[in-house]
C-alpha cells in the first residue's frame, strides 16, 4: 500500500480517510426487527465458520516453536554487551577511556585500568550490572574504538545477575578471533556506511 | 431377574463410562487442536507424537493435585456439586443407543443400557438434572463470581429446557414414540426419510439450544473466562474440577448422538454402514462444537434470554401447531 495517502489526517477526496458508513440504532420496534431479521438471514454467521475453516485447510501455521527454532533478530538489537578485540593484533580494542562508565545513565558500568609495564593503559576490570542496565545502547555510541557493542544474545536467564557480563565472557576469545569468527560490529553505534560523505563541519561562527 | 441380563448390563455400564470418561479427555486434545490450526497455531505439541499424550500427562496433573476445599465454602455441597455434573452426564447415556444391536458369538448385545419406552424424555430429563452441578457448586463457593455464574446457569439451563422440549415435541408427534431406538427405525429406510427434512425448523432449534444445554461457545457465558474467571469452576481444583469437565465434555459427546439419532437418522438400517455413519454424524456435531468457538463471539446473557423466549420460543410453538395441523390433515384425507 502507498502510504502518502495516509499522512493526510483529514478526510477529503485527496486522502485515504474517509467516515465508516454506521447506521443509526433502530428506534422503533419495526426497525429492530427488521434489523434482527436481516442480521439473521445475511448469513454473517456463516462468513465467520467459512474464514476459520480456510485458515484450518490452508494450514498455514505461524507457531515458532522457539527453543527448537529462532526467529532471526535485527542488526541493530540491543542484546548482551560484547568487547571486541582488534583483528590483526589481538588486542582488546577497548583504550580504558571511561566514556560508557560516564555516560552511563543508570550507573551500571564500572572499569579499572591501570598503565602496564609497555606505558599502555590497560583495562584490569571491567564489568556491567545486567540488574540495573537499561539496553539504552549509549555505552556501545559513545565508545570512540567501536570496543562495546551490544551482541545479540537475548537469552540471559540465569542463576547470577553478574554472569554474561564481566570481563572475560564478553570479551572476544582468541581463538574465536584467530578462526576469523569475531564480526565487525554492523550494529547500533556502528559507523553507518558513506558516514565521510554525510558530515559536515561545525560552524565556527553564527 | 436373570443373571446374564445383570452381567451384560453392568459391563455395558463399565464400558460406557471407560469409553466415555476416555473421549472426554480426547475431546479436550482435539478442542485444543481444531481451535489451534483454525487460529494458526499448532497446540499441544511436545508430550507424546503431535502431542497426543498430553490427555495423559492432564489426567496425571489432575488426579494428583491437592483437593483444597476453601475456608468458607459450604463443604458437603462444594464437594457434591462436580459429582452431580459427571453423574447426570453419564446416567444420560442409559437411554441411548450407540450402536445397532449385533451378535457375537451366537449372543445378540443390545448395546443400550435400557431401551425404556420413554427414552428421549429421559435423556433431557437427566440431563436437565445436570442443572444442579453448576448451580450448586456455584452457590457454594463463597465466590462471587461462581455466584454470577450459578445465576446464570440456572436462567440459561431452564430457559432452554423450554426450547428442547418444544423443539423434540415435533417430530415425537410424527414418530408417536419416546424411544430413540423407534425414533431411528422410523428414518431407516435412508437419508431421504431423515426427520432433519421433514422437520427442518426443529432440527436448528435443538441444534441452538444443545449449545445452551452444554455451555458451549456463543452461549459460553455460564463460565466466560473473560468475564467471570471460570464461572462455578474458579473455587475448584484438581479431580474436583476435573469431574466438571469430564461431565462438560461428555455431555457434548451425548447431546450430539442424541441430534443424530432424532434428526439426522441414527444408524440407519442397523448395518455396519449405518453404523459407521452415525459415529461420522457424532464426529461432525462434536467438530461443530468446536468450530462455533473459533469463530463466534459470545453473546450477552439478556441477549441469550431475549432469543430463547422472544425468538425461539415462539417459532417452536409455531412449529408445534403447523405439525400437528399437518398430522391432523394427513389422518382425515387417510380416513
């Protein structure tokens, strides 16, 4: 269906609104019968057997029978946190910048780092209450490395709140990494595509 | 009395009540799965191949449930009403024969209880008894909306009392006997001398008020989920409860061998065809049952009320007076 028609609220001959047809209450007892009459004969009753009765011989059947099958999610899903590594050298992508623990709105984040014996900075902890987190997704937007990113496993029941989310189960094992298996994160605080493209520069002066 | 009569009739009595207490429960499988494919879906599933065993597994959930009695409910009637509703169910079934009498081994079965002569009075009799399950339990429960519930029932049951009375008093006048096995020789000589074409007008009449007689869906309002929890059933739980449904449900299985013995022709000759065909005649009004519920609303109770004595009854009554003008006519061009 086109949809222009439909961003016109009002109704005239331009747009696809228009006044159901209702017909006033009968008042009489001549017009309430001759409305049961009609309703009775009209074989409305019958349309409504005929269309259950389709569906049953269609067999068209939508059930997911879910822990066998899964519906596929969107890229953009904001399932459980995931750190990612750098391809080539294994590293972890995440600079310990702090960011997503400062832009966290419900506080759930938290990290520690300390500078290693190379003068890099290096992530020691890193850990987010799944209890308090609202998938708000500004972690995963605001990380300048594309180091967080939302993943899509919704299936996070368990016996501890803190399992999925500390450090060494979202970070991206090695050999998962190394099997070339880590996917470039095309979710939401990824870079869209053609971004160079799209920007333009602040003004300086108004 | 001969001892040969009273073995045969108990074991008639044990297997009724097996068979049927055993339908009941399929009837809920096939319930759950014609309403699931006629919404898409798929239903029960996992227990058993195509979920067939999930009788099973309700039965075991059912019978090894705590029996709670709740702390205001009047006992002795809480704990009688669901057995009224079982009891009546199947006391209805004496009168109706399931199947044409056949010999084995050289001993003819008559596979009906007692052929009374006043058989079908009986059945709806009986069956109107059934009345005091939900009333009862529904008084009982010290719940307010089993109370609803036990109201309604009440005006729902003995409004359409009036129905299937009227409605059967038809075609009883052109078959001049109560009982179901005279009803089914008077149409077998085939599908032409069926009662449902002679007597079109009371067929759809006992057919709309079976569904009242059995609380089935557009007349579901004695225990309207959305409405009123589970009507009479909200205090019950377990067997109890289990007892409710084994009687809603067989009720369903007799009132529909009742509708094809008087008006579609029963067994017919007395053949294993015939025979055949009136399981299939069963089969297709039990379907019926379940497809009205995927695909009609329910109605409101003084909209139940207003059909059966503003609609209903009088097109009985009409019925009634045409058949017999008819019959009277018939008798003096005959003299």
């Amino acid at each position: 269906m086109h949809v222009e028609p439909f961003t016109d609220r009002n109704v005239s001959e331009h747009s696809a609104y228009y006044y159901v047809d209702i017909e006033n209450y009968p008042v009489t007892g001549w017009d309430k019968f001759k409305q049961v009459v009609k309703r009775s004969l009209k074989g409305e009753l019958f349309v409504g057997l005929w269309v259950v009765m389709r569906e049953m011989i269609k067999f068209d059947i939508h059930t997911v029978k879910y822990p066998l099958e899964k519906l596929p999610i969107g890229p953009r899903y904001r399932a459980v946190h995931k750190l990612l590594r750098l391809w080539e050298s294994g590293f972890e992508r995440c600079i310990g910048c702090g960011l997503c623990e400062k832009i966290c709105i419900s506080d759930c984040i938290r990290m520690d780092t300390r500078i290693d014996e190379n003068s890099r900075k290096e992530v020691t902890e890193y850990s987010i209450n799944l209890g308090r987190c609202i998938f708000c997704g500004y972690c995963a937007e605001v990380c300048p490395e594309l180091a967080i990113v939302h993943g899509g496993r919704y299936e996070n029941a368990s016996e501890q709140r803190a399992h999925f989310v500390i450090k060494d189960d979202m970070l991206t094992p090695l050999d998962f990494l190394t099997a070339g298996q880590q996917e470039e994160y095309p979710g939401f605080g990824a870079i869209t595509p053609h971004e160079d493209e799209r920007v333009s520069k602040t003004p300086l002066a108004y | 009395m001969d001892v040969a009569f009273i073995i045969e009739t108990i074991v008639k009595i044990v297997v009724i009540l097996l068979v049927f207490s055993a339908l009941a429960g399929f009837g809920t499988y096939f319930e759950r799965k014609v309403l699931a494919f006629m919404q898409r879906r798929l239903g029960p599933m996992h227990v058993g191949p195509y979920g067939l065993l999930q009788v099973a597994a309700d039965g075991i959930k059912l019978f090894t449930k705590e029996d709670i009695i709740p702390q205001n409910v009047v006992k002795p009637i809480f704990k009688l009403a669901p057995v009224i509703t079982a009891a009546t169910a199947f006391m209805a079934a004496a009168a109706i024969p399931f199947w044409p009498e056949f010999t084995v081994f050289g001993y003819t079965v008559h596979p009906i209880v007692s052929d009374i002569n006043v058989g079908i009075l009986y059945v709806m009799a009986v069956m109107a008894i059934g009345l005091y399950g939900p009333l009862l339990g529904g008084m009982a429960s010290a719940n307010k909306f089993s109370l609803i519930s036990a109201a309604r029932s009440a005006a729902v049951f003995i409004s359409y009392e009036v129905i299937t009375g009227l409605a059967l008093l038809a075609p009883l006048m052109m078959v001049g006997s109560l009982s179901l096995i005279d009803i089914n020789n008077y149409q077998s000589a085939g599908i032409t001398h069926w009662i449902a074409w002679s007597q079109p007008v009371a067929f759809i009449l006992f057919w709309i008020a079976a569904f009242a007689e059995t609380g089935r869906t557009p007349f579901h309002l004695v225990a309207n989920d959305h409405e009123i929890i589970d009507g009479f059933g909200t205090e019950y739980s377990g067997m109890r409860w289990g007892l409710f449904f084994i009687g809603e449900y067989a009720n369903m299985f007799f009132i529909s061998f009742v509708m094809a013995i008087i008006f579609l022709g029963g067994y017919g000759d007395g053949s294993i065809a015939g025979a055949f065909q009136l399981l299939m005649k069963v089969a297709f009004f039990f379907f019926f049952f379940l497809w009205t519920r995927a695909a009609w609303p329910d109605i409101r109770p003084d909209q139940l009320m207003w059909l059966c004595w503003k609609v209903l009854m009088p097109i009985a009554v009409l019925n009634v007076v045409i058949t017999g003008a008819v019959i009277l006519f018939k008798l003096k061009g005959g003299m």
